[in-house]
C-alpha cells in the first residue's frame, strides 16, 4: 500500500450497492469502511442524543441535517486520520462535500449508476447484521442461514427505512440532492462513474481502478522521495 494516505468516497442511490462495493475494497486493499449511515445506526442503538434526533428523519427516508451528519462524520474521521478510508454516504449534500474539502483532498470518488427498478428489488430484499453493518441480500449474496449472521450466528433484521414508502422517498431525495455534489467532483476530475444492474460486474473495473490509483500514488511518492537531476 502507499505510504500516501488514500482518500476516498463512493457515491450512488440507496440499494445502489455503496455497502457491498466497499466490503470488496476493504477486504481487497485494507481499506477503512467509514458508512454515515451505519454511524448513524450505532447512534440510534446506543440512543445518543444524535440518534434521537436522526431516528424521526431516517425512518421517514429523509437525509439527516448536513450539521448533524457533518459532526459526527468529523469526529469519526478525526479518529482515522493515520488510515486509507472509503467513505460510504458521506458526502450527500453539498454543503456536507464542502465541509469535508476543508479537512481534506479526495484521491478518488465513484458512483454508482443503477436503474431504478433494481434498487426497488434490491432493497426490499436486504437484510444486515445492525453491530456489525455486514448486508446480505436473499438472491444475491444469502446468508448460510437464513436469517441469521454467518460470522457471529446473531439475528438478522430489515431496516425500517427499506419498507417501500422510505424507500420511493429515498430514491427521490437522492436524485435532486446529488447532482451538483456529482457536478463539482466531475469539474475537479476526480470523478470515475460506473453503470450497471450487477455489482459483480462492476467490480472488476473498480478493481482496475484503484490498483492503478494505488500504483499512481506510490511513483508519485517515489519520485518525490528520489527526484530526477
Ligand atoms: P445509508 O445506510 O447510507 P443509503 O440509502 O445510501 O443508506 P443503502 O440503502 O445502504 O444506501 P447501498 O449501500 O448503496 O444502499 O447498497 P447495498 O446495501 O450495498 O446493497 C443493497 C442491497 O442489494 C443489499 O441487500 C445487497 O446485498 C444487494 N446487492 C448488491 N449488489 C447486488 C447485485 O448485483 N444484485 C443483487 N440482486 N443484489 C445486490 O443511509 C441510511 C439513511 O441515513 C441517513 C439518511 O436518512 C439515509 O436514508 N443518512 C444521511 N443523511 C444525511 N446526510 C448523509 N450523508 C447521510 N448518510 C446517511
Ligand atoms: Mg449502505
């Protein structure tokens, strides 16, 4: 890995696949898995002040406040600051994608472009594990069995906001709310997009992606470390 620390975000509509994409990354090049919506669940767990708040806006498939979303987002990055992290869900809004220019330069952003008949499906068949965020779906990538955690044999359970009414909203919301988030990362070149029904198919090619970022970064470092006369 480069010794640069890598700075990434994954952006796409619910049920698009951000989770199951960043699983791979993770798993393939170490990379931390930093999901505001799993934060904010662990929030609603432990009914923090946070989760109270946020709880009334998720169950109605509405976005958190970019205040309360971009504090705790901060702090949980400020923890992370000595590790390559992908984040999942962050930014969503604008003013939360100019909240995070000013702690840091992103090396990379990826969306995800699924049609919307597949996310309607996908959705109403997922099932997570809550402590741990791990997704499962019941055509696609099952549990061993069904409705319980592979690794920790704990139940599973469907989150209120992929009940169908959360879900038309959710969809809905993210079409006006990302675009000019998209916009400003596609001006700034940093942007890779990709389309498709199946994330299996759409893996190889983020693969590529961030193994050459990856090889990019560390000549980028070695030519600083060892300049040419
Ligand atoms: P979340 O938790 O960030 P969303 O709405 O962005 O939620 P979601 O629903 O978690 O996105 P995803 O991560 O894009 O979707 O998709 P996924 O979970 O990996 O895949 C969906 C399902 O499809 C899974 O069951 C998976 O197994 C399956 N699947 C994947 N690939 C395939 C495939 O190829 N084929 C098939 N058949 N299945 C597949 O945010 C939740 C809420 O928190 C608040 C908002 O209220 C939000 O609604 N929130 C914020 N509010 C304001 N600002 C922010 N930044 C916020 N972040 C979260
Ligand atoms: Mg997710």
């Amino acid at each position: 890995m480069a010794s640069k620390l890598l700075r990434a975000v994954i952006l796409g509509p619910p049920g698009s696949g951000k989770g199951t994409v960043c699983q791979m990354i993770a798993q393939n090049f170490g990379f931390q898995h930093l999901s505001s919506g799993h934060f904010l669940r662990e929030n609603i767990r432990a009914k923090t002040e946070v989760g109270n708040m946020a709880k009334q806006y998720i169950q109605k498939g509405l976005l958190v406040p970019d205040h309360v979303i971009t504090r705790l987002m901060m702090s949980e990055l400020e923890k992370r600051r000595e590790q390559h992290w992908l984040l999942d869900g962050f930014p969503r809004t604008l003013v939360q994608a100019e909240a995070l220019d000013r702690i840091c330069e992103l090396d990379l952003v990826i969306s995800l472009h699924i049609p919307f008949e597949t996310l309607k499906d996908r959705l109403s068949r997922r099932w997570i594990h809550p402590p741990s965020g791990r997704v499962y779906n019941l055509e696609f990538n099952p549990p061993h069995v069904h409705g319980i955690d592979d690794i920790t044999g704990e139940p599973l359970v469907q989150q209120e906001d992929d009940k169908p009414e959360a879900v038309a909203a959710r969809l809905r919301q993210y079409k006006v709310v990302a675009k000019p988030v998209i916009d400003l990362y596609k001006r700034r070149g940093v942007l890779h997009q990709f389309s498709g029904t199946e994330t299996n198919k759409i893996w190889p090619y983020v693969h590529m992606l961030i193994s050459n970022k990856i090889v990019t970064v560390e000549s980028k470092e070695a030519y600083r470390a060892c300049p040419m006369e």
